[in-house]
C-alpha cells in the first residue's frame, strides 16, 4: 500500500490537455447533427407524414400506427446513414439515470438472409422486462409488465451506432413507473390551466409551455486519485478527509481561468452535446476548487429534462477519456460548497414570456401579477411537497449548510415586484380602476420599470427566486432528475391558476348580476373579479415570501411561526407526497394518482434506506482495513522509536525525549479504540435497522439511528489523518483531490 498514493498523485500531475479535434464547422452547423429534429424530418420523411409530426408535436395530436410505420422507414433511413445498426427505447425509471435495452436492426428476410429493419410498430411501443426497475410494488400488486412508449414531442438520436427513442415507462394497468409520464401529463395540466387564465386577457393564446433552463454544476476528480478512494467510488463522496490547509477562503476559483485540463473536457462535452441537440451556453468555474458549470439555453420542460439526462451520462463519458472522472454528487466534500441544478422556470404562450415584466398595457402587467401571484399560491399550499420533489439522501447534505437554500421552501421577490403585489392589495379600488372617458375603463396597474429585469437581487439564499423573467429553483440537486421537481411545480401552478379561474368566474357570474358594476358591461366585471381575486390571494400567499437571509437561525424560527414546512430529515419530508392535499392536487390535475404515489415513496424509502447502508458498510471498511492499520502501523514505529532511546539514554532523559512520541501513541490508542466501538455501535444500529419490514420506518430508522456515527467516526479518522505520516496515510487527500488537475 505504501506509496500508491504518491504514485497516483505523480501520474496525475504529469497528465496533460487531451487534443481535442475540433470540427471543420461552426457549432451552428453540426448542433444536432445527431438528432432527428424537424429538419431531418422534413427532409426523410414524405410530405404528409411530416405534417402529421408537426400536429403531433405541436398540438398533441394522436400519432396512428400507418403514419409512425412511415415514420420509422424514415428514422430508419437517416440512422443507416450515420452508420446506426441498433436502436433502443431510452427511458427514465426511478432509479437514477437513464435505461436502455439495445436491438439491433437485423431480421431474417425469409430467403435465408438478412435485412434491416425498423417498423412503427417497434418505433412507438416496446416490453423491456421491467421486473429489475423499482416500482415500489406496483408490478406484484398488479402483476403486470411494464411497456415504454415513444414520447415523439422529444426527439430520437444517435449515440454511437445506437438510435435513442426516448419513451414514457408504465405497467400494464398505466401506472407510471418513470419520471417522465407524470412530467408530461403535469405540463398538459399546466397548459390547460394557464391557458384558461390568458383567456381572460387576450382570448386567441393557444398553448402556454412550461419552459426549464437547468444550471448544472460539477466536480471533475483525476481518475486515478478517484480509483484510490473506495469511498468514492461506491458513494459518489469522501465520507472522510480533513480539510485542506487552502480550500475556496481565496475565493479565486469562481470565473479564474479555466485549468487547461478541464477546459479541453469542456470543449470535448459541448461539441458532442451540440451535436446531441443540446444548446450548452455558459460553461465557468464555480466557486469550489475543481468546480465547475454548465448551462444550455432554456427549452420546453419535457426536452430540457431529457436533455439533462443526456448531458450527464455524456459528462461521465467524456470525462472518462480525459482521463477525470465527474462528481455528480450534492455534497462529495465536507466544509466546501456542494453541488445545485439551478431549475430556472418559466411559462410562455405562443405570443410571449408570461413572467416577463413590465407588459406594455396595464392589462399585460394584470396578467403579469397574476401569473406571479397564482405561482406563489401553489408555491406557498404545497411547499412542503416541493421540499420533498429535490429532497434526496444526497442532496440532504447540501441544504441547509450555508451554501445552499434552507431546508425550507420561501420565495425572493425583490423590492419592486413586492411593491407592485402590495400596491395591488391595499390600494383604494377606485385608484386601481378609473372610467376614463370614452375609452370606458382605466386600469392604474402601476408601470413596472424597465429597471426590474437586471435588478431583481441575487439572493443566493433564496431556493425560489425571482429573477426578472423567471423563477429560479435554486434547490434542486445537482444530480437529480428534474422531473421530480418540475413535476411538483407544474403541478402546483396547474393547481392554483385552475382554483383561481373557478372563483374568479363565480364572481365574475355574480358581478354580472349587479349594477354598481354594470357601467362598462362585463368587461368591468371581469377586472373587478380578477382584482378581487388576486388580493384575496395575495394575502394569503404572504407567508412564503422571504427576501431577508435563509440562511439565518431568525428565519427558521420565523417560517415555523408562518407554518411553513421546517422539517428537515429526509424521509419525513417524503412523507408530504402523501399528505391529503398533494394526493387531492395531483389526483384533480390528472398527474398522479393516490396508488402512483404510495408506490413511488416505497421506492424512494428504499432508495434512501439503500444509500446509508451502503455507506455505512463503506465506511465501516475504510475504518477497519485501511485507517485502523495505518494507524496502528505508525503506532508500531513510535513504539519502537521509544524502546530505542531507552536503549540508548538513561532511562529519565529517554522519557523526557519519548514525550511526545508517547503522546502521539497514546492519541493514536485512544482515536482506534473509539472508531473501533462506534463502527460496532454502527453495526449493530444496522442490524435492528434491519429487521424493520416497513420501508418507510426503516428509512427513518437508518436516518435517525445509523447516519448519526457517519461524523463520529469521521472526525476520529480526520484527526488520525492529521498526526499519521503522511508517507503512510493510504488514501488521496483532500487537497490533491480538489487541486491536482
Ligand atoms: P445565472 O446568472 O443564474 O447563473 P445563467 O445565465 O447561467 O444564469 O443561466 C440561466 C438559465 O436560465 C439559462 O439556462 C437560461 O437560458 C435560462 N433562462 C433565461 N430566461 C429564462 C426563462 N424565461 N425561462 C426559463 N429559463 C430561462
Ligand atoms: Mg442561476
């Protein structure tokens, strides 16, 4: 063992930039080279068949079998020509990551040769065995197979010589078993929602998109030093390692220059994932050494999803030739920032942006307020569920540490947006509605300044933050799939603007009959609701609006008394999945129902149960074969250091030289023995964890009685790291992890 990890550390530091080629186009010539997107469509597939795509694409039309026949002959053509010969229902089951099930084109020609070939039959429906996909009971309850199903508003591609469909997963009784169906059918849902509420401004919008533009942030790890790190490579984080002597204190690793290393991976992943389609923009340092980000422009919700599952097998691909290997986990380093995914979300009809401000009549800014009220009133009834859509065992670690938002859901405004809610809610009505003339009338929205777009702070510890033109779901985690929490979001927004339009037209009927709102006609009417409606609301959305510091112990204590959700153990925050009001909302808005829901939280009681065992056997390994032994060798040398200057001294200068080496001896004794006893205590916690039948109480057992040890133990290991010769000491620091790139 001794001197590996000086020899990783030194290959490591000898490695240089890979070349990489870069293409003979611009990125705006080969961006999706690989993806069958319309262009491709128009060009390979007959006239009235790419048509029929359009409506399917755009307005959800039905897709029969005659048309995706024609479809896949298509596909199939342009895949051959790219040297494809497989293809693949690419989807996205509850475990992490994406799955795929590779066939290859070749069928029997019934002449005793071989032919390729792709139907729409094998284009639009597929039964990969799904009995090794988590369904949280779902299959044995029903005893039904799952099938996925082609989801043609995403794009087929091509990786290697594979053709990627990417499909919904469900059983055979149409439960969900991924985290795609649902995403799809919340944003139909807050489609048909918002859509509804335009209509009371401007009656020809026909469609409101759900728009997604996720920041992904990374640590990029030499793969040597990885490979040294057991820990590592089971966990996705160091469970020990002291602190560097420097870490981010310099603050000179956000936007410095980007190590040559990393910045020839950069390159590498975003030519590919241009060619994928993905339309990657900013790539920068972040603020922790070896940190870094990626983000592409917006796009509809369901592709951006898919899209970031692409780009983060396509990072740990990449990485892998550069010779690196990339941390996707929340937290791979104790006392530096983790990692985010930034969910900045917006909605957006065919005409325009809805959160964007200021609208050029006092109408738009209505609707404007509106949208941003009605989005906080789902924000603010369910944010207890939006706490459980990003909460995970790993991303547990983040939130709530000083670099993240709070482990508890709050929404930034900004100093004029919150101005403009409060002006709507206390100004004397007849100030918010003059009759104007001829013109009828005159609604005093107040102007939004210009000014709001670049002036809406940045407060970094706001996990749900006004931005301008969108809102930013700063608590997603940075290896999450989005869909959780967009799902969550969309539905809630479908939720409320759906509520809000039923008792805006109750009063509206009622307004109608009244005279003192006659004048104008029903036009007034409908202000006069919409107004009565929205401050109704903003009143009782107040609670959720923060802009002060999450990060403070006031706050905690503050959003208790607003009765907001404080909890902060990760599977009783799952529990909100099943409070009454999430079942209600995801069972009205069509996205889920009672029995999808129950499923789901087994699997991810199991999931979370599975993470801590895991490392708790990491650690517990770590602790006996490399650390105790380490330890315990060094020990040995002090010991017989001692027994030489007693040889060699008298026995009381022997002593007095042996000091300190005895007290090193005596630290080293002391810090084994108490690994050893908490590793037995972690064990034993284990095995009563164990015996629980119910995922649910296990999970809690695992988080209440089990994760605790993870700290006591390491701080034992982090202080034997500190007095162990470094020659010795077996695994790769934290300060060549973070710096050797
Ligand atoms: P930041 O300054 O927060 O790091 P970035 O520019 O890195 O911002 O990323 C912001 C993300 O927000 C990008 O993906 C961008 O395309 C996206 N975005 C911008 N406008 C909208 C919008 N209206 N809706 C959704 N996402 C948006
Ligand atoms: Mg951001």
């Amino acid at each position: 063992m001794e001197g590996l990890r000086f020899q990783v550390v030194g290959e490591a530091f000898a490695k240089k930039p890979l070349d990489v080629a870069m293409p003979n186009e611009r990125p705006s010539e080969y961006f999706g080279k690989k993806v069958f997107n319309r262009e491709k469509m128009y060009k390979y597939l007959p006239k009235a068949v790419y048509e029929k795509m359009v409506d399917v694409m755009d307005n959800g039309a039905r897709l029969d079998r005659n048309i995706a026949d024609a479809v896949a002959a298509g596909m199939k053509q342009w895949a051959m020509e790219n040297g494809v010969t497989h293809y693949t229902h690419w989807f996205q089951p509850l475990t992490e990551g994406t799955a795929e099930k590779h066939d290859s084109f070749i069928e029997h020609d019934g002449k005793g040769g071989m032919v390729e070939e792709f139907t729409g039959k094998l284009l639009v429906q597929q039964e990969p065995d799904a009995s090794s996909f988590p369904s949280g009971g779902i299959r044995s309850t029903f005893e039904a197979r799952g099938y996925s199903a082609w989801d043609p508003t995403s794009p087929v591609f091509i990786i290697d010589d594979t053709l990627c469909i990417p499909t919904v997963f469900i059983s055979y009784s149409g439960e969900s078993l991924d985290y795609k169906a649902p995403l799809l059918r919340a944003l139909k849902a807050v489609n048909k929602a918002a859509t509804d509420v335009c209509h009371y401004f401007d009656p020809d919008v026909r469609k409101v998109t759900s728009n997604l533009g996720w920041e992904q942030e990374y640590f990029l790890v030499d793969e040597g030093l990885y490979a040294a790190r057991p820990d590592l490579l089971l966990t996705g984080r160091t469970l020990m390692g002291h602190d560097s002597a420097k870490n981010q204190q310099m603050d000179d690793h956000y936007f410095g220059s980007i190590p040559e290393r990393v910045a020839a991976y950069m390159r590498d992943l975003e030519i590919q994932a241009l060619e994928l389609g993905i339309p990657c923009k900013t790539r920068h340092n972040e603020v922790a050494p070896n940190q870094f980000e990626l983000a592409p422009i917006f796009e509809d919700t369901n592709l951006a999803v898919d899209h970031n599952m692409l780009l983060m097998s396509l990072m740990k691909r990449v990485a892998r030739k550069h010779g690196f290997r990339v941390l996707l986990h929340e937290k791979p380093f104790a006392g530096i920032n983790g990692s985010g995914k930034h969910n900045n979300w917006s909605l957006s009809t065919d005409t325009g942006v809805l959160l964007h401000a200021p609208g050029k009549t006092p109408e738009q800014n209505l609707r404007f307020a509106v949208f941003i009220v009605e989005t906080l009133m789902g924000v603010y009834r369910h944010n207890g569920l939006l706490k459980a859509s990003i909460m995970s065992a790993t991303n547990a670690h983040r939130l709530g540490a000083n670099e993240a938002p709070p482990a508890i859901i709050s929404s930034f405004l900004g100093t004029q947006l919150s101005e403009l809610l409060d002006h709507i809610e206390k100004a004397d009505k007849d100030d918010l509605f003059r009759l104007d003339g001829k013109q009828g009338l005159k609604l005093d929205i107040p102007q939004i300044p210009e000014l709001l777009i670049d002036n809406t702070d940045r407060n970094r510890t706001s996990p749900f933050a006004f931005t301008g033109n969108r809102f930013e779901f700063r608590a997603v985690g940075s290896e999450a799939n989005c869909a959780s929490a967009m799902t969550a979001l969309n539905t809630a927004v479908a939720e409320a603007l759906a509520d809000f339009k039923l008792r805006v037209d109750a009063k509206i009927a009622d307004y109608t009959e009244r005279t003192e709102f006659s004048e104008g006609t029903g036009h007034t009417a409908k202000f006069h609701a919409i107004i009565d409606v929205l401050r109704e609301d903003i009143k009782t959305c107040r609670p959720i609006r923060f802009d002060g510091n999450g990060y403070s112990d006031e706050w905690k204590a503050e959003a208790a008394r607003r009765g907001l959700d404080t909890e902060t153990s990760c599977p009783v925050i799952f529990e909100r999945y099943l409070d009454a009001d999430s079942i209600r909302m995801f069972e009205a808005m069509g996205v889920m129902t009672r029995k999808e829901l129950e499923a789901r939280n087994e699997v991810k009681w199991e999931t979370y149960t599975k993470k801590i065992q895991i490392e708790a056997r990491v650690l517990g390994d770590i602790s006996m074969n490399h650390i105790i032994p380490i330890a315990t060798n060094y020990q040995s040398r002090l010991l017989e250091n001692a027994e030489r200057m007693r040889s060699i001294f008298p026995a009381e200068k022997a002593d007095e030289l042996n000091a300190r080496n005895l007290k090193l001896i005596e630290e080293i004794a002391m810090r084994t023995a108490e690994i050893e006893t908490q590793v037995d205590n972690l064990v034993s916690a284990r095995k009563v964890a164990n015996r629980i039948d119910d995922e649910h109480q296990k999970a809690i057992a695992y988080h209440d009685t089990i994760a605790p040890y993870f700290d006591i133990i390491r701080r034992q290991i982090d202080k034997l790291e500190l007095i162990v010769d470094d020659a010795l000491w077996p695994l790769p620091k934290y300060r060549e992890l973070l710096f050797v790139r």
